[in-house]
C-alpha cells in the first residue's frame, strides 16, 4: 500500500495563492470553514461550487498550503490533469489528513473515473472518524446536481454534508481585491489604475489578477511607477 510520504502529487501551488492573498468579500464563513479544514478542525466534506474564474482553486491552494505548515499531510488533485493520469493515483490517498479535488466537472461522464472517486470517498469514510480527523474538499463549476455526473451513488455523496457557493466580488470588491495582490507583491496600485484595469480590462478575477502579474513584470522591468499611461503603453490599449 502507498504511504503518505509516496503519495505527493507533482503538482507545483502557486506560492501566493494563500487564504492571505485571497479578498473574501462575502466568503468569510467560507474561509473559515477551509481554515478549520486545514488544521483538522470543522467538516469533514465540504463542496464548494463557483465558475471557474471566481477563485475556488486559489482556496483549494491555501487550504493545503495552510495543512503543510501545520505539519499536516495533503494532496491537491485538479482533474484538468485526470487525461495524463489514472484513477489508481487514488490508491492509499485516504490516509491523508487533507485531500483536496479540483474541478471534478472535467471528469462528469467518465465512468473510469466516477467509480474510483465513488470509491475513494467510501475509503476515506472508513479512514476517518473523531479520533482521525481529516478533510475532503471537492470543487465544482455548479451545484454537483447540476455537474453531469452519471454515477447515482457518486452524486449522493456529493450532496451529503456541507455546500458552499462562493460568492462573487462586486466592484468594489474586486477592486480591494487588486490591491490586496498588489500589496502582496509590493506593488503600488494606484486606486485610479486600479479602477482604469477593472474598466478596460476582463472583469474575471482570474483574468485581472493576471493582468496585474504581467503590469507588475514590466513595471520591474521598465523600472517605472504604475501609471494609466504606462498601463496603456504595457497592454496596448
């Protein structure tokens, strides 16, 4: 059988995706539920469901980065990976204190695929109690009636034990949001740039933050100050 220390997924998290660098607007019971999660603490299935660009991989990441630190083992499995892997990499994760599951929406259909996550879950049930506690996170793109999934027993777990929507940023708080990450990157925003990004730019957080990331490149590199000016020399806008 695969030991804990076997199963580290060669998956590199994103080093500021952390519970820190995420804007929670309306998801502070969210994030606490995931920071219990972490150190062992709260529920022991949570789903939680938003598009794809609304930030549920960012907490997938701070989740398993916040157990690490506490000396706690944990996986992250994205299913955007399921076609270069088999569901055998399943095999001894219940032994894990955390494992997290990403976008299972990308395998609805899959029948390989479906009954291996069927059967994890009852493994990890078995593996689990008070006296071993431990976290199942799994995300999704819509409420898991709604994912495609056509295995009927898979679907029930799904839907036993906590839900979470996360809720989207107005723009206001997409705003706070770049600024956060910019800070986080000691990079000074502007609130005018910030509002001219969020205007003339995609309104996905996803797509901002990696707006952001390529001003912030260039900015190191041109060594000069955000400015609108040089926002719209950098972008071409």
């Amino acid at each position: 059988m695969n030991t804990p220390a076997q199963l580290s997924l060669s998956v590199q998290l994103p080093d500021g995706e952390t519970f820190a660098s995420f804007y929670p607007g309306a998801n502070v019971q969210l994030l606490t539920a995931l920071k219990n999660a972490a150190v062992g603490g709260g529920d022991p299935f949570i789903y939680l469901f938003g598009n794809r660009s609304s930030g549920t991989s960012h907490l997938l990441h701070a989740t398993c980065t916040e157990c690490s630190d506490a000396d706690r083992s944990a996986a992250y499995l994205p299913m955007e990976m399921s076609s270069m892997m088999t569901p055998s990499v399943l095999d001894g994760m219940e032994h894990l204190d955390l494992v997290c599951i990403d976008n299972i929406e990308l395998i609805a259909g899959n029948r390989e695929w479906e009954v291996a996550l069927f059967n994890f879950y009852n493994r990890w049930l078995d593996s689990h109690d008070q006296h071993t506690p431990g976290s199942l996170i799994v995300t999704g793109n819509s409420a898991a009636r709604h994912l495609g999934i056509q295995l009927p027993d898979l679907l029930s777990r799904l839907d036993w034990g906590v839900s979470y929507q996360l809720q989207l940023l107005d723009d206001d708080g997409k705003l706070a949001a770049l600024q956060l990450r910019a800070e986080f990157r000691g990079l000074k925003l502007p609130m005018d740039v910030a509002r001219f990004l969020l205007n003339r730019s995609s309104r996905d957080m996803k797509t901002l933050i990696a707006t952001l990331d390529r001003l912030d490149q260039a900015s190191i590199s041109a060594q000069r100050r955000l400015t609108i000016p040089f926002v719209k020399e950098t972008l071409s806008l």
